[in-house]
C-alpha cells in the first residue's frame, strides 16, 4: 500500500540538533506514524546513520527499518539496510581524484564504499568531525586505489585547504557541495541526494506519492527542486534558506509536525 506522503530529511542539523539530539516529537512521530514513509537523506555512511538513531534509543539493536539515501544519493537502501543502488565515480575521474588528495598533504580526506572509508592525511580535526558524524575508518592502504569509491570527503577547519580542493576539482565531472562549513564533497557528476531519493521512490513503487525535503545544507539543495514542497530549518545558511518553500523553527515541536500539519497529516 501506498503512504500518504514521503518526507525525506537530511539527519546533521534537520533530524538531529547540533548536539546529535532527535526532539521527542520527532521520535514519537518516526516510531508510530505509519501514514507516512521516512527517508533519512544523509551524507553518512550506513553505519553512522545507524549510531545517529541508536544514541537516540531509536531502531536499537535491528537493522534500520526506514528506507535510507546514504553517502550523499550515492548508496540507496530499502527498509531493513538492503542495498537498492550503487552509483560510484567513473575510474578516470576517481584516479584524478586520488591524486589530486594525495598531493594535498595534511588535508584529512575519505574515500567511501558502501561497506568502508578509507582515510588520508590524519589531523586532529579530521579524526575529531569523522569520530562526531559516526564515520568509520580504516588508513588508506596499497589496495586502496583498486576500491570502487562513491565518495570523496576533506575535513578542515582551514577553509583555504578545502578552497583549494574545489579548484582543482572543479574542472572534473563530479558534484561539489559543502555539507558544513568544514567539509567539502565530491560525487559523480549528476548524483546527489536528490537523484538518490527519486531512484529509491521509484524502486519502492511509490510515484506519485506527495513529496516533501527537509535538510540545512549545501548537500540538500539538490532534493528540493525535485520535491513538491521544500524545508528548512531556521538557523540554516542563507544559501539554503533562499532555496526553500517555507522555513521551520525546530524548536517547539520538531522538524516534521511543522511538515505533516502544512500536509494535512497532523493530529
């Protein structure tokens, strides 16, 4: 059976606050509201979606039951973390891409598989952002380059150092967005988390169902011209702000009661 409506929702900033905190509406809403079909939207890998819901006591201990857009739209699942689609970058650009990070010394940078990420240049500051995200790790290896990678990821607190990676990249085939103001991504041209959420719609035989995004970030921009109506929450960046259809205060009753009201779904 079809659901009333689909409400896709970036996790970083949208779901979670900025201290990883889902409000208690959100929760009771994510665990009885069955009218409705939730699509986390995340630039997270699979494994640091499941720690955002579990310090959350949300979905503990099973496979997520939530169709899920991971890694920026470039690793889709449907209910129960089966794996819908994979969209990895061409091998020419990902050889380019590899090596315009490993010419960039002390630039903390991940690669992302479905399954793995594998890290360049440790610092500090990289270790610390990827260990708060829930992003887990391995050191880039010798067999690394052979791995078929969706994603690149740098992490600065330095916005020169991830300026300068968008510069080199920019002539290559591939999407950059900025997640947060200190991190940058990189994905194959034409994939982001709006191409993500329309293939797994369409695999989940859900056309034509109402269509609303949430989401705080320069990643989320993609979702909203494909949407029917778009959100944001209010201390996002302006950037995004100006990109949506109406903004929400989280802060009285959360990010999706604004969002099921406006759809007539509330109460």
């Amino acid at each position: 059976m079809k659901p009333a409506a689909i409400i896709c929702f970036d996790l970083d900033g949208t779901l979670l606050d900025h201290q990883g905190v889902i409000h208690p509406t959100d929760l009771h809403i994510l665990q009885n509201n069955r009218q409705v079909c939730f699509i986390p939207a995340t630039g997270r890998v699979l494994e640091g979606a499941r720690q955002a819901f579990a310090r959350n006591r949300v979905f503990p201990n099973q496979p997520l039951p939530l169709p899920l857009v991971t890694q920026n739209g470039t690793v889709t699942y449907r209910p129960g973390e089966i794996l819908q689609g994979y969209f990895p970058f061409p091998a020419g650009v990902q050889e380019r891409l590899l090596q315009i990070c490993l010419d960039t010394p002390d630039l903390f940078t991940l690669f992302s598989t479905p399954d793995e990420m594998h890290m360049l240049w440790p610092t500090e500051f990289g270790m610390l952002e990827a260990a708060y995200y829930g992003l887990p790790y391995q050191p880039f290896r010798a067999d690394s380059p052979g791995c078929v990678f969706s994603k690149m990821m740098c992490i600065s607190d330095q916005p020169e150092r991830l300026s300068q990676v968008v510069e080199r990249t920019r002539a290559l085939p591939v999407e950059q967005a900025y997640s947060m103001s200190t991190i940058m991504e990189c994905t194959p041209q034409g994939t982001h988390k709006g191409t993500g959420l329309i293939s797994l719609v369409a695999s989940l035989g859900f056309e034509g169902v109402p269509l609303f995004a949430v989401g705080d970030g320069g990643n989320d921009l993609g979702m909203f011209g494909l949407v029917d109506r778009s959100f944001a929450p209010l201390d996002s960046p302006p950037e995004v702000l100006e990109r949506v259809n109406q903004v929400i205060d989280p802060r009285p009753e959360g990010i999706l009661t604004p969002i099921l009201r406006w759809a007539g779904l509330a109460g």
